[in-house]
C-alpha cells in the first residue's frame, strides 16, 4: 500500500490524497477496504482527528484492479468551541481498540459494524463521499490493484467563538446603533429648539 498528497495550488494544504494498493490475488468480485488518515483543521478552531475511508464494492464479474474517485467530506453534529489549544479528541484511529474501556463487554463478539457504528456516533467525522460510481478493471493481471483518489476541498466548520471574540463584534455593533441614535437624537433636539416649542 502507498498514499501520497497533492498541492498543485501551493498554498501548502493538500488538495488530493492518492492510494494504492496493490493485493497478490490476480481477480476478486468483492473488496473491502478501510483505511485511516489524518485530518487537520485550521482556522478559527484548530483540530486534529482520524478521518475513515471505507469502501465495501462488488463487481458482478471478476475483476483485475479497481478505481475509485470521491472527496473528503468533514461532518460534525455539534459546533466545536474555539480554544487556543488544539483540539484531539479523535485523533486516536477509529479502528483502534482499548480492551480496557467499557465499550467492549457491551460490543462482544467485536465486529467490523459496531467499530464503524462507534465512529459514525462521534461529534466530527471525516469520510471519503464517492462522486462516481466505482471503476472496476477486467484487463488481465498478475495481482489486484485498487487506486483511490480523494480531494480534500475547503469545508464549512460551525464553532462557538471565545468572549474576547464576541466583545470585538459587540463593540461594533453597539457603536452602529448607538452613533446614528445620538446623531437623531441631536438633530431632533435642535428641529425642537429651532422651532421654540
């Protein structure tokens, strides 16, 4: 298996993630793939978590190697709170295991669906969204190769901001009512002298 990153834009944040992988059987009519990479966000919140890519495709005959296009999507069900530390809260792999934790007597026998339930259950998710439909090769092969292309484009992140970020808008806001107030209010005033009343 090989990965590598793309930036043709240079502003050195990838903008495609590449994988290959190559499997010593020449034909297969089913693949299931997983695979863990990490993700970082920047910005307003700084993050750093394990995003999950999992294929599960069938071809209806053997096939010799297999293409996939698609894009990261970044999910999260609740904003994230701004802070001046990094948040890591899921940046362990969701495939990794602690035998020690309370989740495991519940999940017994361990199973492939209830390790992919615990990490569709976080608060932030990063998936592979395919765009096409999957390329199955039927050329003849020595082995099985899959290419997977993901692009990595700019995601929306919701997040509360800090008090000092909010006082810096406040202050705005207030003095945009405030002024414009004060500049009626005078003009007002002066209509009510003017007029001696």
């Amino acid at each position: 298996a090989r990965s590598s990153l793309s930036d043709p834009n240079h502003d050195g944040v990838a903008d495609t993630l590449k994988l290959s992988v190559e499997l010593p059987s020449s034909s297969m009519r089913h693949l299931t793939l997983l695979a863990v990479y990490e993700v970082k966000v920047r910005g307003k919140v700084s993050e750093e978590l394990s995003g999950l890519m999992a294929l599960d495709l069938s071809s209806p005959y053997l096939a010799s190697g297999l293409s996939v296009y698609g894009q990261m999507v970044f999910r999260q069900k609740l904003p994230l709170f701004q802070s001046v530390e990094v948040r890591r809260l899921y940046a362990r792999s969701p495939l990794e295991v602690n035998w020690t934790s309370n989740w495991i007597p519940a999940n017994q026998p361990l199973t492939l669906e209830a390790l992919l339930g615990r990490y569709a259950q976080r608060n932030e998710t990063a998936t592979l969204e395919q765009l096409v439909p999957a390329m199955w090769d039927y050329r003849p092969s020595e082995s099985f190769k899959v290419q997977v292309t993901m692009e990595v484009a700019p995601q929306l992140v919701y997040y509360v901001p800090m008090a000092t970020e909010v006082l810096k808008f406040a202050w705005m806001q207030y003095l945009s009512f405030l002024i414009p107030t004060w500049i009626l209010l005078e003009w007002f005033k002066e209509g009510i002298l003017a007029t001696g009343c």
